[in-house]
C-alpha cells in the first residue's frame, strides 16, 4: 500500500510538471528521488518507476527534444541499479 502511494506520487508528479510544459528542475528531481527512495523501501516493485517516465515521455512528448528530461530519468536509473546491486538482484 505504502508503495502504490509513493510510486504514484513520484508518478503524477512528474506529470504535473511535465503538463505545464516545464523540465524537471533540481528541486523537484530530488523531491522525485524522494517519493521513489521510499516507493522502493516499500516494494520492489517500485524498480519500474524509471522504464514508466520513460514510456510517458515516448507516448506524449515524442517530437520534443530528449536532452533537458534525460537527466531525471538517468538519476532514477542510477538509483534502480544501486537498489538492484544492493539487493543481489530482483526477487522471484
């Protein structure tokens, strides 16, 4: 439950951010990385988080330059692969 409400937090912000036609600003990427730390405390399965923005940015914002939002989506993918190293890899 814990999980559902981060994640989705960490989600629907991006996407308010996103809708108002702006990038994510250091400020909120680590108001991001926050949301996702404790999503990923809560469940694993929070690991899709990342591959989730990703999908958003590809589905909506095709024709648009990748360079200024990369960034958010490299810092959670750089902290999806500390929580997979650390873990010893994704449960089964």
């Amino acid at each position: 439950m814990f999980c559902f409400f981060f994640y989705f937090s960490a989600f629907i912000y991006y996407l308010r951010i996103r809708q108002t036609g702006g990038v994510p600003q250091p400020r909120q990427i680590a108001l991001l990385v926050c949301l996702y730390i404790a999503a990923l405390n809560s469940k694993e399965m929070a690991v899709t988080l990342p591959v989730t923005i990703g999908v958003y940015e590809l589905l909506y914002h095709k024709g648009e330059d990748w360079r200024p939002r990369i960034f958010t989506i490299a810092v959670l993918g750089a902290i999806t692969a500390a929580y997979v190293r650390a873990t010893g890899g994704l449960a089964a």
